[in-house]
C-alpha cells in the first residue's frame, strides 16, 4: 500500500483519495465471522518499506503471534503485476507458491483490477485473501487471537481505553498517516497546501501531547503508538524529502523525536525497521515525483539508538 501509483487516486481537486480495501472478512473465536482462529492456518504478507504493513508485523511480533502466523516478505520494488517474492528462493513464496500477491487477489476474484496491497492475511489452504483491511487487522490480532497469545503479551489494545485509542487513531490516520501521502500525491497546489498544513498542525498537537505523557494514550504501550511509529520511522528517510513534508524534520521536533527512539529502542520494533527497503521503495517507484529514481544515501541513522530520556 505504500507505493499508491501517482494520480490513480487522485481526485478532480488534486487530492489524493486512498484506495478502499477489497477483502474485509475477519477471524474470529466465536462464529461470528467467516475464519475460525487457527494456528499455522494463515500466512501474514507484509513490506518492509509500507507503513501499513509494517504495523501488522509489529503487533504480530509482540503478541507472539508470528509463532502461529507464518510471515511471508515482498519485494520493496514491484513489476507491473505488483508486489513480487523476489526475495524468496527462485522468486516464489516457499508457502503460497506464487510468484506475486496478485495471484492470490485474483484467486480470491478473479474479477479483481485494483491495486493489490499489503498487508494481506492469506489463507495458507485456498490461497485466498482472507482479509487486507490493516486497520481492523491488529485490533484482531489484539482482541480475537488472545488464546495464541504469547506469556506476557501487551495488551494493545485495552477494553478501558479504546474510546480515547478510536478518537487519537483517527486523528493520527487522518493528518499524519495518511497526510504525508495527501503532501505527496497531491496534483494541485492547494490541495498539498491543505494537507501540508494539517500535517504539521497536527504534528504539533503531538509533540504538546507527548510532551507530558511517555505514550499517546494511558500509561503503556497501545495500538495508537504502534501506528504512530510507523509513520515517524519513515519520516525523515522517505517523507520529508520525497513527499515535500519539509516544515521541519523529525529530528527537529525534540518531543516526537524523542518519543520516535524510545519507541525504536522497545524490543520488536527497531528489528522490524528497514531504511534500506523503505528509501528504495519510496524513491524508486514513484518515478512521476522521483524521475531518476535516485535513492538518498542519507540521512544518518545512528540518531535512532541514541538516549531517548523517557522512562517512566
């Protein structure tokens, strides 16, 4: 999902329109959903070099659900049938058998013409896409997966707080997550203004809420963090440059910054992360923003394991 080809969704104004997600269908415990909870039955295709994807692998990795998940990597450049394993031995999915994503969209409808995306959660038997919808994905990761659960796991998403988690995540979506691709698509000049405006005003608003509290909602990690991060990570190596997110950068923002290393130094975040995958994406598959598909040498990632000074 992070590679949208430039202007396929773009609106009349300039403004970039998200694509909907095509598979919707859920696990579940109790019936009340197509797919039943079931180890080593599904198969989880992730991008290191998408945000969407990426917070699906984190809240896998920290739920301990990646021991009964199996976790399958594309490519971070696609061909014109998209998303490809390439990084797989002779360049087919040891599990699914297919040479891309798109094979198992299309086994799922074979009328299917829109983009594919990651994350997927695929069904290992049919080869059929259970669901792409990122969002729902990890809150059931959180709530419906809680038998497969490793000992200890985080509760990321905790009964209590989930009104205030809805209300921060959709601000977060809207704004930040969402906002840099608004700054980046946008085809007219008052469209990326309104975005670019609405990025960093919200941008603000974080760093004045983090600035009194170590995490976004309550007093432990939740789901709001983890999708936060995945669009700070990348910020600075891929957003601010390539999307022309330029106010300032994410080092520049001493209480995001912060929040941002703390967050990269809990274990089952910073193994996840790629700047290597995340640059070559980004920069080499937007050819209509980067026509040379020159990719950045910089910026220097050593800042990410420096002292964050956030305990609690």
């Amino acid at each position: 999902m992070a590679g949208a080809q430039f202007g396929k969704e773009t609106g009349a104004s300039g403004s970039f329109q998200r694509q909907g997600n095509r598979f919707t269908d859920r696990v579940s415990t109790d019936g009340s959903a197509p797919w039943p909870v079931e180890a080593d039955r599904y198969r989880l295709i992730w991008s290191r070099a998408c945000p969407w994807a990426h917070r699906s692998r984190i809240v896998l990795g920290l739920l301990g659900l990646d021991e009964v998940i199996s976790i399958g990597t594309v490519d971070p450049i696609r061909d014109e049938h998209g998303w490809r394993f390439t990084l797989d031995p002779e360049g087919s999915d040891p599990v699914l058998g297919t040479s891309h994503l798109s094979e198992a969209y299309l086994a799922t409808d074979p009328s299917y013409d829109g983009r594919v995306t990651v994350p997927a959660l695929v069904d290992t038997a049919s080869g059929q896409v259970v669901t792409n919808d990122y969002p729902q994905m990890t809150l059931d990761f959180s709530t419906e997966w809680t038998k497969l659960h490793r000992a200890g796991a985080p509760d990321l998403y905790p009964e209590a707080l989930r009104g205030e988690i809805t209300s921060v995540n959709e601000h977060v979506f809207r704004d930040v997550n969402n906002g840099v691709y608004r700054c980046g698509f946008a085809t007219s000049q008052a469209a990326y203004d309104e975005a670019f405006r609405q990025l960093f005003d919200r941008l603000d608003w974080l760093e004045a809420r983090l600035a009194g509290q170590r995490y976004l909602v309550g007093e432990s990690l939740t789901e709001a963090d983890i999708r936060l991060f995945t669009t700070l990570v990348r910020f600075d190596a891929a957003y601010h440059g390539h999307f022309k997110c330029n106010r300032n950068k994410l080092t520049e923002m001493p209480v995001l910054w912060s929040y941002a290393r703390d967050l990269f130094q809990t274990p089952g975040f910073s193994e996840t992360v790629d700047f290597d995958h995340i640059k070559r994406h980004y920069y080499g598959t937007h050819e209509q923003i980067n026509p040379t598909l020159i990719v950045p040498s910089g910026p220097d990632e050593s800042g990410w394991l420096t002292p964050h000074g956030r305990q609690g």
